[in-house]
C-alpha cells in the first residue's frame, strides 16, 4: 500500500525528473533553433541573387514594405545586411554540413558519455554550438568555405549533445514512465522548429538576418547555465532530488543491469535484428524529416508565393504539430502500457508504423494538391506531426532493448538517420539546381 503511493505520487509533473525533462526540451529547442537558423537566413542572405530582374531588386532590403514604421536605423542595418553568390549546390552543402558534423561525434560521444558522464559533455557540446551560432554571420563575410567549416563544428558540437541525453534516462526514468519524459524531451526539437521558423522571418525582416543568429545563439549560452546548474547524471548525486522520489527511480530500475564492465557486445549487436530495424527506422525518419525540416521554408516560399515573413509562420505551423503529438504519443504509449492494454513490444510496434506510414502518405499526396493552398498546408502540417510518434516508437526502442549501451547505440542510429539527411540534403541542392523548381525536386528527391 505504501509502495503503490508514493509511486503515485512521485509520478507527477512537480517531481524533479519531470523538471530534468523541461530542461532537457528547452537545450533541444535551443540546439534545433541554431541548426535551422540559416534555412530562415538563407532566404535573405541569397535573396537578390536568385533573380536578376528589376521586379525583384526591392527584396535586397527586406524591410521595404510591410515594417515601414520602424526605425531608420534599423532599417538602414537590414539594408545593408551582406547578401551572397550562394548557388542552389552550394547551399546543399552548406545544409547538409552540419549533419557531416554530427555524425563525426555521435558514436564516440555517445560511447564517452556513458563513461565520463553525460553532464559536460552535452554541456560543453551546447556552450559551442551556441558560440559557433553567434560567430555565423562573421564567418559568412570571410567566404562559403569558412561557412561550412563553422557548420560542420557546430555539428560536431550538437552530436555531442543529442546522444548523451540518453545516458541519462537510462539512469533517471522508470520503465513505465520512459515516453513521457523522453517525449517532454524530444519535444523541444519540434517546438524550437516552431519557433525559428515562426518569428525567423520576422526578425530578418525588422532587424536583419545576424540577428537571427545573434538572438538564438545567446538564448543557447542561457540554457547551458541552466544546463550546468540543474542536470546531474545520477539521481544518487542529485542534491535537491527527495528521498521518495530517489526511492522510486532506484527501486523502478532495481532489475536494470548496473554492471561497472564498459565492453562493448559489438559482434551481438551486429547479428541483432532488432537493433537493425531500429537503424532502419532512423534512416526512413530522418530522411523525410530533413527535407521537411530544411527546405519547408523555399518549398512554400517557391510553390505558395509568399514573402520571407508569411513564409517562416507557414513554415512554424507543422511543427507545432509535431511538438503536440510527440508529447501526445507519449502520453498514450504509457497509458496503454500502465494499463496492460498492451504490451511493450507491441506498443513500440504500433508508433513505429504510425509514425512512419502515416507521413509518408501525406508526403506521396502532397504533389497532387499544390494547386489547393488549404490542402497543401494541411498536409504539410501532417507530416512532421504524424512522424513524430516514431517517438514513443523505435527512437526510445533502445532504452528497452540495452538500457546500458542506450547512448552508444542512438549514436548508431542517428548515425544511419544522419546519412540519410546527408544524402537527402546534398540530392535536394543538386535536383533544384538541375531541374528548376522545387515541386519537381519534391517529387523526385523525398516522394
């Protein structure tokens, strides 16, 4: 009787392991935000490039017309704002640099992590992608090259920071509430996508495209003090944690293996068919979602014809979507687990295929109804949201499967998904360039 309420009662939101996962989602909304940032800028920083016509010589200042009440000054700065020879190839590369970036560091940092703890090594991770973001316009003015430099670090930095995370929940989250902290967690990408992509257009146009960079790489120097100050890798350590609640993370992961031996079973995970249908499911995700992700802003500028502005809060709205049906998912996968409606395998089964099949038929429709603006937003907004039961699905699969070598092997999986969004950024730059258009891109590139 006792166990079953304090179990109650450590399972709410005001328990500290709940405020470990607001943390955690506010460090991934910070890290998403500083990778999407030059999708938003990059409609700005090529602006007058892309056409040489008198028509669109007004979009080298993109304050010329919808903010005229706002200062001289800071009209004059966006003015002046440098705008680049970047063609569709080259900004391919520049794209899909920051993915080269993270899969240098995802196995190893993931491996270390589970050595030296995860704390500083996510934390040192945010503190430079966030200083590397702040740096980015500077970089732009020295040439292409240092751009993709400065990309490709960052990158290394935020794959220290994604894959560690798990290191930590196999430590601080009970089995039955696994996908509703890590859900809470994971949310903050598709939060942050919503926010970057909401007000990114506005800050270009009111401010200039630096600030794009100059905002969100400061709120990521925030967050690491948060950071640094709040997570601990171990609730054994934790100095504010309570005897109850620790009682019922220790006593809820007491059959969970706890071995000190850090050899890793890489023959066994090799002929594991399991671990291979979680890499697979990584690399389908990641590839549709980093289309979606880095050129959802030229798609409805080029296809819907919209400004820079209306283009960054058409762009926000699917992924408000995503951050509510992560959390959503997660909500439900525990639910039918807590409940024994089913069971674990099967629940992992059913937000795997849902996150996977439901986007993938909204993205094969989504080319045949370019022609009804409420249809093609309506399907845009569903198909980050739908991907993101994969979640509560084979993203969390490894928690379950090898808690203690969670971290190592999300640095495989996001390994195969990162080589997917590689490959689908680079081919995306080569196909706009080639044929033109990006509905013709679409179709042949993520459809």
């Amino acid at each position: 009787m006792n166990e079953k309420s304090t179990t109650r009662k450590d399972s709410g939101f005001c328990s500290l392991r709940y405020g470990l996962a607001l943390i955690m989602h506010f460090s991934n909304f910070t890290m998403i935000t500083q990778r999407v940032s030059l999708s938003i800028a990059i409609i700005a920083m090529v602006n007058s490039t892309q056409h040489q016509d008198p028509a669109n010589v007004s979009t080298d200042s993109p304050l010329t017309d919808p903010l005229s009440n706002w200062s001289r000054s800071i009209k004059d700065f966006s003015a002046r704002a440098a705008v680049y020879q970047w063609s569709p190839e080259t900004q391919g590369i520049i794209f899909s640099s920051i993915s080269y970036g993270i899969i240098l560091t995802l196995i190893p940092s993931g491996y270390l992590a589970g050595i030296f703890g995860a704390k500083q090594i996510l934390g040192a991770g945010l503190l430079i992608s966030s200083l590397l973001t702040l740096f980015t316009p500077l970089a732009a003015d020295f040439g292409v090259i240092l751009v993709i430099i400065i990309r490709t670090v960052q990158g290394m930095a935020q794959g220290m920071a994604w894959t560690g995370q798990f290191t930590i929940w196999a430590k601080w989250a009970p089995p039955l509430e696994r996908s509703k902290l890590t859900s809470i967690a994971g949310s903050g990408a598709a939060f942050g996508s919503f926010i970057i992509l909401c007000v990114g257009g506005l800050i270009s146009q009111a401010l200039g495209w630096p600030f794009i960079f100059y905002i969100f790489g400061s709120i990521g120097c925030v967050c690491c003090v948060l950071w640094f100050t709040v997570i601990y890798d171990d609730p054994m350590n934790h100095p504010c944690i309570s005897v109850r609640e620790k009682e019922h993370i220790t006593s809820s992961l007491a059959q969970q293996s706890s071995s000190p031996r850090r050899s890793i079973p890489i023959k066994a995970m090799v002929r594991c068919l399991p671990l291979w249908a979680i890499f697979m499911g990584f690399f389908s995700h990641f590839w549709l979602c980093t289309i979606i992700l880095t050129y959802l802003p030229t798609y409805i500028s080029t296809v819907l014809h919209v400004n820079i502005r209306d283009s960054g809060v058409l762009s926000s709205l699917p992924f408000i979507a995503a951050s509510s049906c992560t959390i959503l998912g997660g909500q439900m996968a525990d639910f039918l687990l807590s409940r024994n409606l089913l069971s674990l395998i099967k629940v992992r089964k059913l937000f795997s295929s849902l996150g996977l099949l439901l986007p993938s038929l909204c993205a094969v429709a989504l080319p045949f109804v370019t022609s009804s603006y409420i249809a093609t937003i309506v399907l845009l907004i569903l198909i980050p949201g739908t991907s993101n039961f994969c979640d509560s699905g084979f993203i969390i699969n490894t928690l379950d499967v090898a808690p203690r070598y969670a971290s190592f092997l999300m640095g495989i999986s996001r390994g195969f998904g990162l080589t997917a969004g590689i490959i689908s950024s680079t081919t995306t730059g080569f196909l706009i360039s080639q044929v033109g258009h990006v509905i013709e891109h679409l179709q042949l590139a993520g459809f």
